[in-house]
C-alpha cells in the first residue's frame, strides 16, 4: 500500500476518557497528560518531570497505572482513561481522606498521582506489606518527603476497605 | 514537525519506517523514545510508527516445550509476573520487575527496550547469559541474531533501516540450570543501573555473566569450565580476570573505579545467587497448558 499520505500531523482520537467517550484532534507529538490537561479542561493530572521520572501525572490506562507524560494522544484511540476526576467524581475518597488524616498531603501536588498509584496498587492487592506499598510507590516522588505518611495512609485505606469489605 | 502512523501490518510499518524522506521512529511503549523526542524541536520531517495496531503476529508470550518466545507487545512487567519465565529465567524475571516503576513497566517493552540499546539495558544482561536470539523482520523475508551480537554501539543495533525485530526467543535450559540479576542504583524507584551483572550457572556447566552499564554495550563473559564456584580465592582470581573486559566510564552515576570495584562485588554476588537458584530450579517445570 502506499503510505505516503497516511501519517498524520493532526490526529483525531476516540477514547473513553473518565467513563465518558470523548472525540477530539491533536498534534501529532501532543502526549495524553498535554491533551488532559489543554483539550479535555482535567487539570487534576499534574504536570512536573516530563520524562516518567516522578508519577504526578500518573493515570489509568485500561485499568493500569502509566506515566500520562510518556503516552501520545494518538495511541489513546480505543482506548480507557481514568484520571483523578474520576477518582474523586462523589467528593473525596476514603483514601484522601486518610491522607488528609496522616497529614501527608503538604503542598500537595504530588497528591493527585498518588493517590492514582495507590488505587493501582489496591485494585490487585487489598493488602499489600509495607515492603509492597513502598515498592509499588517508588516512581511517585513527594517533594515535601511525606514518603512514610503516604505509606500510612494506604495502609489505613487497605485496613477500613477490608475490614468494610469495601 | 512530528507526524503519527498507526501501522495495522507488519509490511506497512516496514514500508513507513523505510521511507527515505523522513525520519522513522518505532513505537512500542515509548517510555524511551517519548523522552528522546520531548528534547527535538528541529525541522526534521519525523514519522512515528506506532507497532500497537499490527495484528499479524502471534501472541505477547508464547512458551513450549524447547522455550519461550518473548514478541514485541510483551512489556516488562507481564513479563516480570509469568510463572514458567521466573522458573526457568530467574535472572530475567529479576530484571524485569525492577526496570523503573510501577508506571514504566506497565508500558515498557521487552523488545523495545533491547532495540533502545542502551548500554543499562536491565533486560539485556539477563537474555545474553540466558542465550536468547533475535528475530528480525524485513521486506525481503526473517532472520535471526544470536543477542550476543546484537549490540552494536551505544543506541545501536544489529536491526538496520527497513528492518524490525519481532521477537526475542530463549532456548529452555537444560535440567540443574539456575540464574540471578543484581543491580546497583543510587535509589529505589526509577533510576537507571549504575551497575548490573546477570549470572547463569548452566545445568551442563557453563557459567555466564552479563554485564550492564560497564561498556558502550551490554557484554557477556564465559568463566573458565570446571571452575570450583564454592572456592572463593579462586573465583575472585577469575573474575579480575575475566572481568577486565570492562570499560566503565566516570559519569553522574558513578566514578570509573567505584564501578569496576562494584562490577566484581556484584558478579561474586550473582554467582552465589544463582548457584543458589540451580538448587530450586524449575526446569522440571511443567510446560502450562
């Protein structure tokens, strides 16, 4: 076939995003965190590090964690997001709340990613050890260190969602 | 100018990534390549050529009775969570769950990450001690290269222009086979390896080592046969030995010295580890069904 016309500068993506199926045109290099944040108007995903080293822009991708910021609009055709609006769609969550409880959340802007990676985590393991929350936490960095307040939190979480059966 | 082509067969991503008049970038994860692109605001006419969409070829992970067939879908971390590949590959299930995060697992992949070619590749010392070879496709047909010589350079490849690789395929080990990975990195969660080195003892008695970030390329070394493992003065004498084909560098990670003293504690580590692992090894594993 001939392919001289078929890469695209623009390109058009249907992907349910948040439950929603959304439609919309990007450039071509835009990633899946600038097109959350500029075209769909959800500025909960934050954008930091840019290149997969910190976890603020972390979202779901069919059901999986990923670095919003390594992902290109365009793959997303077909495809699920779910991002912290979503999350947070009812008001905050038991596991924001726990957070607040902790005293984890300081400047707070890591938050948002946090908590996409710790939904992740409790998603495929209700009750993860310590050594299982700090390994599945470790590329979302807290700039304010609130690494252990963090860790207790998802902790709590994991205790009131098992023992509630939640 | 960047422009996107989601490619649905095999012919057409080599017939896109071909062209000479733009640059062609293969898509898989694109936790590497999204990096290198995020820096590039020149003219260059640029295609991505996103793998994603192909349907004709088989399946992310096909295991047999002579093996395991890793193709190019397959990211690190299916990878890192397949029972038979941790039993018969410990060394590369190790790796494979320790690659940057959570986050960068779930969408990185095995085949991207060797054609990345970077000299701290974490899966790259794990498949040369385990013997993997490469297959590669192109226009005019397949061929296959053993992963040995399959690093050319630093972000180079034996996979030329017009060429892509489809899949990486590791010979079952023979029975008493036993494996382990040790890196050494300045934190936790994403970082790359300052220094790895990857063991294989062999069930018929070879002993290889892969090295990660200690040359422009991953390196893989054979220890003298026969060598006593469980004599520790004279490891340490073959080691020096063998280890001199290293060439580390002095960089942000770590100091040239400082490197090549780590090389040697982590190669005596990952032998003992892999001995280790001969003990509980899995090659009497059942192939699953």
């Amino acid at each position: 076939m001939d392919t001289r016309f078929a890469a695209e500068s623009q390109v058009t993506v249907t992907a349910t995003v948040n439950g929603e199926p959304r439609t919309f045109t990007v450039p071509a290099h835009r990633t899946l965190l600038d097109a959350l944040r500029t075209d769909l108007g959800l500025t909960g995903t934050k954008s930091s590090c840019t290149e997969g080293e910190c976890g603020a822009c972390t979202v779901l991708l069919d059901g999986k964690a990923v670095n919003s910021c390594l992902v290109l609009a365009a793959e997303m055709d077909g495809h699920q997001v779910t991002t912290i609006e979503e999350i947070s769609r009812n008001g905050a969550t038991d596991l924001q709340e726990a957070l607040l409880d902790e005293g984890a959340v300081q400047c707070g802007f890591c938050i948002p990613g946090q908590v996409m990676s710790a939904e992740y985590l409790l998603s495929h393991n209700p009750e993860p050890t310590v050594e299982e929350i700090r390994s599945a936490m470790s590329g979302n960095l807290c700039r304010c260190a609130s690494y252990n307040r963090i860790v207790d939190a998802i902790l709590a979480t994991s205790k009131k969602r098992v023992s509630t059966g939640e | 100018m960047m422009t996107y082509y989601k490619a649905r067969a095999l012919a057409d991503a080599l017939e896109m990534l071909e062209r000479p008049d733009v640059e062609g970038r293969a898509l898989l994860g694109g936790t590497d390549l999204l990096v290198s692109l995020a820096g590039k605001h020149d003219d260059t006419p640029r295609v991505v050529v996103d793998l994603k969409g192909i349907k004709d070829w088989g399946e992310p992970l096909v295991i047999t009775d002579t093996g395991v067939r890793i193709g190019l879908m397959l990211t690190m971390a299916e990878l890192a969570a397949d029972p038979v590949v941790g039993s018969w590959y410990p060394a590369l299930t190790e790796a494979a769950d320790k690659v940057g995060s959570v986050a960068i697992r779930n969408r990185a992949t095995v085949v991207g990450n060797i054609c990345n070619a970077s000299p701290a590749s974490d899966s790259a010392p794990p498949l040369l001690v385990h013997e993997a070879t490469v297959r590669i496709a192109s226009a005019s047909g397949q061929r296959s290269v053993p992963i040995s010589s399959f690093f050319l350079s630093p972000r180079v490849t034996a996979c030329a222009r017009g060429e892509i690789v489809t899949a990486i395929e590791l010979p079952r080990p023979v029975p008493g086979t036993g494996s382990a990975y040790r890196r050494l990195t300045r934190r936790w969660g994403i970082d790359l390896i300052t220094v790895s080195v990857a063991a294989a003892v062999h069930g018929d008695g070879r002993v290889l080592l892969g090295l990660g970030a200690v040359a422009p390329t991953p390196l893989l070394v054979e220890l003298p046969v026969g060598l006593d493992l469980d004599d520790r003065s004279a490891l340490v004498q073959v080691l020096d030995e063998a280890l001199s084909v290293a060439t580390p560098i002095t960089d942000i990670r770590g100091g040239a010295e400082y490197r090549s003293a780590m090389l040697r504690e982590l190669a005596s580590r990952a032998i003992q580890a892999a001995l280790e692992s001969t003990r509980r090894s899995g090659n009497g594993h059942s192939v699953r069904g």
